[in-house]
C-alpha cells in the first residue's frame, strides 16, 4: 500500500483531500462495523455523521489525547485497526519537494517530541533542505507517565514547550534554550516567539509557544498555527512542511492548511513520524478512533 501523502496547493485542494478521505472504502467499512452511517454526500452527510463519530469514537472527552482511556470490543478494535493504514494513520509519504521555506514541528508528548525532531533533523542529510526550521508548542505540564515512557531518554523540563524547544535545539546545534522554568496560570495566555542563536549554520531555528484563545485550556493546533501565522507572512513561507505524528495527520493536515494558504500559490505540506503498532490493541484502536473523529471535526470547518 503506498503511503499517503497530505498536500495542497489552495482551499479546493484541501476540500478534495477531505472528501476523498470522508468517502473512502476504508471510513465507509470502519462506521458500518461499528453500526455508524456512510458518508454518501459531502458536505451534506457530515453533520450526522459527526454525531456518530461523536458518540462513539470520542473517548478523549476534552482530556489530553494520552490520558484517554480505551473502551472498544475486540471486533470493533480490530476494525479501527484495519481501517487505520488506508485512512493515512499509519504513515506518510516522504517531503515531495526539495526544499521549503518554513518546517514547523509540532509539539507533543515527550516521546512524540523527540522522534518529530529527529525526523526534522534527518531532513538535510537526505537533500531536503527545511528553510527556518520553527519548534511550535503549548503551555502544557508534562505528566509523570509520559516522562516515565521517555526512558531511557532524560527529561528535565516541566512543559512541553521546554522539552520541544530543548530537544530542536540540541538537535539542530542551537548553542541555548530559552530560560526554563515553572508553570504558573498566566503561563496558557503567554506568547513566547525566540529565535534560537548559535544554530549549526545549515539551518536556522526558531522556538514559539503559543498563547490560548481559550483561558481554560492550553492552545490546541489552531491556536499555535494561528499563532505562527500571524508572526511569519505568507511570502516567507510559501512552500510550508509540518511534522507531526502520523497518527494526527489528516485532522492536523485540515486545520493546518486552511491557515497556513493564503492568496497567492502555494505548498502546505504535512508529514508525520510512523505510528507503533506493536501497541496493545484496545488502546491502538482508541487512539485511532480518537484520530478519526477529530479529522471528521476539522472536516467539517472547512464548509462554513
């Protein structure tokens, strides 16, 4: 099976990507196993089906995707499990492009963090070159599991912001991080945009953290690509690579592209780390029936 590749070149692009994927074999197989509906039409069946998926898929419940729980019969596992190699959860095509102007990587649990900026750094060997390479994080907290799933990799930080920003940096030969410190309230409405000094001459590095547009929660995607956006104009990056993980990259590839296209032509691009899955099986399938159910939710932003 060739692997997915998510790119687009304007609105229409990112519309047809949706639909494609909304109306695949592999979504129509996964709902009916479920007992969920078929999406026939888009955008018109979208609603309803945003129900099911609602219903039935959103085990994560406003909590932070690692800290859901998993709750799916065997068969229904291994349905979600089936679906989720066709569906582009499992892995993406490599950079189509030999060069871009901005590679923004996402930031994650600790172990997404690592293994996102290795694949950013892995980038300039193979004869891609990434432009301003932008670690783009939250005011997070780190949790006790996911720095004791790190091992046996160190972890120092308290926020993910700080692990990401440590980790691009050492990567990337950045002679210092930005201070650390504890996290306090006020920490989700700050904005913190550092360009990182002493990078390895190859490839520049800059660090942000993104402010919420919601004072209960720390940024979501669309807050830090908002964010990004409004600090780097379109004409510098033009031709954009995200990295995340494979398993985000349809709902990260619908919400990345609307805000990172602007008028003039252009290449969004969105790539991800290869997603486990010698996993245990009920929480491999939560995680991408969580994963379905976002992207059908970006999804259906995309038709006002």
């Amino acid at each position: 099976m060739t692997a997915a590749r998510w790119a687009a070149a304007s609105i229409v692009d990112v519309r047809e990507a949706a639909a494609r994927w909304l109306t695949s074999d592999a979504l129509a197989t996964v709902a009916a196993s479920l007992g969920g509906p078929v999406i026939v039409r888009v955008p018109q069946d979208l609603p309803a089906f945003l129900n099911w998926t609602t219903d039935t898929l959103d085990t994560r419940r406003g909590a932070e995707r690692h800290q859901a729980a998993a709750g799916f019969g065997p068969a229904a596992a291994a349905a979600l499990i089936g679906a989720a190699g066709p569906l582009g959860l499992l892995e993406t095509a490599p950079p189509a492009l030999p060069g871009y102007d901005v590679t923004v990587v996402l930031g994650g649990t600790v172990t997404g963090n690592r293994l996102r900026v290795a694949l950013a750094a892995s980038l300039p060997p193979a004869g891609v070159a990434p432009g301003l390479v932008v670690a783009l994080a939250a005011h997070r907290p780190l949790t006790v599991a996911e720095i004791s799933a790190a091992a046996p990799h160190p972890v120092g930080e308290t926020t993910e912001w700080q692990h990401l920003f440590r980790t691009a940096c050492d990567a990337f030969g950045a002679a210092a991080a930005p201070p650390t410190g504890h996290r306090r309230a006020s920490d989700y409405q700050t904005a913190i945009d550092w360009p990182a000094e002493g990078a390895n001459g190859e490839v520049s590095l800059r660090l942000m953290a993104a402010p919420t547009t919601d004072p209960s929660r720390r940024a979501n995607t669309a807050d830090a690509l908002d964010f990004l956006a409004q600090r780097i104009p379109v004409e510098h990056r033009r031709r954009s690579l995200v990295i995340t993980s494979a398993i985000y990259v349809p709902y990260q590839f619908l919400t990345a592209a609307p805000r990172l296209l602007g008028r003039e032509p252009a290449h969004v691009e969105v790539i991800g780390t290869p997603t486990a899955t010698d996993d245990r099986h009920g929480l491999l399938a939560q995680r991408i029936g969580q994963e379905i159910h976002a992207a059908v939710l970006a999804a259906t932003r995309l038709w006002p």
